[in-house]
C-alpha cells in the first residue's frame, strides 16, 4: 500500500469505508487481495490468460467464426449523390428539365422541396470497371481501380429524411439520440484485441456531423463502449497527458491508489460504470505513450503518403484514411472516420467533383494497402451516407442546381472482410426514385454487418428500462448475397 492510500484509510473511519455487517467483511478481504501488491491494481493485458474480470474491453468470443475481425466505416456526412456517383440513369438523362411526374410525389415528404418539381438528370458520365463491370462515375478514377473488390449496394433505404436524425438512425438504428451505436454494440459484444488503443475511435474532417457524438455514443450500454474522437491537431486526445508538475511514476501511483478503491467499490456495488472508470484511467495512462507515435505518420515510407494523396504539414481526410490503417495494424476493433461537405442542394455540378478529388485517392489507397498488407480479408470496410439525393432538380436549373434529400432509395459500398466482391444488389427504377429490387432496410444492413462480425444480430441484447434492445430493435435480416 502506498503511503498516500495508507493515509486516506487513517482518515475515513473503518466502518465506513467498508460498510456495516457482512459487507465489511466482504469489503475488507477485497481489500486486503486488492492491496497485497500495489501491482494487482493495474488491469492485466487483453489476451492474458490473468485478465481481470472487471476488464469490460476484454477480448470475447462471437457468436460463431467471423468473417470480419475488424471494421472501418467511411462516413460521408450530408448524403452524397447516389445518382451522379454510383447509380447511373440514362432514362433520367431524356428527361432532364421535364415536370415531375405526379405519382412520385403524392404523398412524399421533402426537406426542401416545393410544388411541381422538374427533373434532373446527372451531371457526370459513367464508365463500366474490372471483370465485374461495376458502373461507377467518372469522379471516382481511383476507385474505379479497385472495383472488384467492392460490393455495391443501390437499394439501401431509411426512415429519415434530415440529416441529424438520419445519422443517428444510420449509426444506431433509431432515428432519435441515446441508442447505442454500431461501434459501441460491436465493442460491447467483441472486446478488444488492442491494449493500448481505444477499442472504438472516431475521426473527424471538417465540422461535427449534425447528429453529434451520440453517433459514437455508447447510449444506455456502459461508457466505456462509446468512441473515443482522436484529433488530428494539438493534443490527439484530450485530457490523456498528466497535469503540470505530475511525471509519470506519480501518475502510476495515484492510478494504482485509485484503482484499487474503484476496485473495492466494484466488488461492493457492482455497477459496470466502477469497471469503466477503472479501464478508462489505465487506458488513459497507457496511450500517453502510444497515442503520440501512432498519429505522427511522417515516418510512414514517402511512397505510402504518396499513396494516399497526403500533404506534408496538412492534415485531412487521407491523413485520417492512413491512420485508420495504423489503427487497424495495432488491433482497434472499429474505426470511424466522418467527411463533412456533402450536402449539395445547389452547386452540385462544382462542388460534387471538389469532395470526390478529397476522398477518391485516399479511399482507393486506404483499400489497396489494406489489401497488400493481408489486412483487407479480416477488416470490413464501408463507405456511404445518411441518405441520397432526388432526381428531382432542387433549385433554379443550371450550374447552381441541385439536389434534395431522398430516403427511399442510396447507395452504400463495402469491402474486404467477408464479403462477395465484385457485385452490385439492388435496383432502382429508370428515374432512381424507388427500390424495385432486393430493397435493403439500415436494420437489415446492421444485420448485415453484425453478421460479418461474427455476430447473431437478435442475441447481441442489452436488458435496459425493462426490455431488451438490440442494434436492428424489432427488425433486420442478413443479406446473404453480401457474404462470401
């Protein structure tokens, strides 16, 4: 026992420290285990055959072989275009700038949208790519490279229509905040094979998505499944490095000191938030040292950052694809990276192209040095939005046109881990508008990913306010065309 600790129990009676009666006892052998040696505080690393029961990220088992060990989820917030990007209408073209047909409207809700909208068809060309001639458009060249390796599907559908709330129910399968997330439910059911490394981390480029941190919030489920945000400017996590004047032996002493009353308030008590504030201050106290190396990419190979597209000193969105590939090599179980700036109800002839030369280079390079290192087999890998976009024209026509929001019918792709490569599910009609093949619910597509993971989607549940919850809530089926 350290002398700071031997003090504080001077200091708090026995009583009522412990507890009366036989919670005292219980108290008191806790203590004396917990005390032996100030180094039965610290948590056992994940894998050990010694990890402490009170770990809450250990490392657990699926519900069967998985075909994905890992995920990384690319985030285009404001909903990019399926129609000028992934699904291409030549019908929709011979219609550019025609009335709207009624029948799609009747009964429709739109965020933006006003009577008598005309049609639009989409601005770029497309080309087919690969032996599985996948038609992408052609502001995507890189990833058009790397075509067969994707599964695209183009009948995802939502129940959201503005953006704050289809993110959320994206993220979380509920469209309103404090349902936990799909990273938070995978850490939750899987554990974490990294030690030093958050098991869920977040990357952000450019302002915070609407739906805000509840997009990686944990919800109801204990704390420490929520992500933890790394920043790619000043201090990488906040509040990891040790107050002024504080080195490191004195951090140990006092997180060991901590750790062992958190500990005995567990074996009292119980709550789980007891065992995440105690994974969460040796978590902490572990990334001081792997944090900083894992986020100076300057020592990666020229070629390799050459790869990516990044600029030295600039730090952005291929910046983040490449450490999501340093995260993954170093057992992080998920990770997120969130792109702002593709909402283009107006402008999308210009501003659609800007965000595809940000995102197209890094994207293809995040995949093929996925796939040269041998990780790209057990990490899945995902790229969509919130929602996509009309074929209805939003605005005055001509180069300051755009699109609005549409719920019933986008685009999402996936890759690696798992997954059948080199085809496309789902259809659309000749306009784009409705499903009309193999329609894809986000439960379903949780289903999905949960799947890939290992996971049986209706047993990973959390008892909460008196019934049991789950990612997909009361619905979601395995699109079994997507397995491999």
């Amino acid at each position: 026992m350290t002398p700071d600790l031997s003090r504080l129990m001077t200091e708090i009676g026995r009583r009522e420290f412990l507890g009366a009666g036989t919670a005292g006892l219980a108290g008191s052998v806790a203590l004396r285990s917990l005390l032996a040696d100030d180094s039965a505080a610290a948590i056992p690393p994940a894998g050990d055959s010694g990890i402490a029961p009170a770990d809450p990220l250990a490392e657990k088992k699926p519900h069967f072989a998985p075909r994905a060990k890992q995920l990384i989820y690319l985030h285009m917030v404001g909903a990019p275009s399926q129609l000028e990007l992934f699904d291409h209408k030549p019908v929709l073209s011979q219609y550019d700038g025609q009335p709207c047909p009624a029948e799609l409207l009747e009964g429709q809700r739109f965020a933006f949208l006003k009577a008598n909208p005309t049609l639009m068809g989409p601005r770029f060309g497309f080309s087919q790519h690969g032996e599985s001639g996948a038609s992408l458009s052609e502001l995507l060249p890189h990833l058009a490279r790397q075509a067969d390796d994707l599964a695209i599907v183009r009948s995802l559908k939502t129940e959201e229509f503005n953006h704050g709330p289809a993110q959320v129910f994206m993220m979380t399968g509920f469209g309103r905040q404090g349902r936990p997330s799909l990273g938070s439910w995978l850490t939750y059911g899987l554990g974490s094979p990294s030690r030093n490394l958050p098991a869920f981390v977040v990357l952000v480029t450019g302002k915070q998505p609407g739906g805000g941190s509840s997009l990686w919030g944990s919800g109801f489920l204990p704390s420490v499944y929520q992500g933890v945000q790394f920043r790619t400017k000043g201090e990488p996590v906040l509040f990891v490095t040790n107050p002024r004047g504080i080195d490191p032996p004195a951090r140990r002493r006092m997180l060991d000191d901590l750790g062992a009353l958190n500990r005995l308030q567990l074996e009292q008590t119980g709550d789980p938030e007891i065992a995440t504030r105690i994974a969460s201050y040796e978590l902490a106290y572990r990334m001081q040292t792997a944090v900083p190396d894992l986020m100076d990419v300057s020592g990666e190979p020229k070629h390799i950052q050459e790869l990516y597209g990044i600029e030295s000193g600039k730090p952005g969105f291929a910046s983040n694809c490449l450490l999501a590939r340093r995260l993954i090599e170093r057992g992080v179980r998920c990770v997120q990276l969130y792109d702002q700036g593709w909402d283009h109800h107006g402008n999308i002839a210009t501003s659609l192209p800007k965000k595809c030369r940000e995102i197209d280079q890094p994207v293809a390079a995040l995949l093929q040095d996925l796939k040269q290192r041998g990780l790209l087999k057990d990490t899945l890998v995902v790229w969509g939005g919130e929602f996509g976009r009309t074929p209805m024209l939003q605005g005055s026509a001509g180069p300051k046109a755009g699109r609005d929001h549409h719920k019933d019918a986008f685009t999402v792709w996936m890759a690696g881990g798992g997954v059948r490569p080199g085809q496309t599910i789902g259809r659309t009609d000749e306009l784009g508008y409705h499903i009309v093949e193999d329609a894809v619910h986000v439960n379903d597509f949780h289903a999905t990913l949960l799947q890939l993971m290992g996971l049986e989607h209706t047993r990973l549940t959390w008892r909460y306010q008196g019934r049991d919850f789950r990612l997909t809530d009361v619905g979601g089926n395995v699109v079994r065309k997507l397995l491999g």
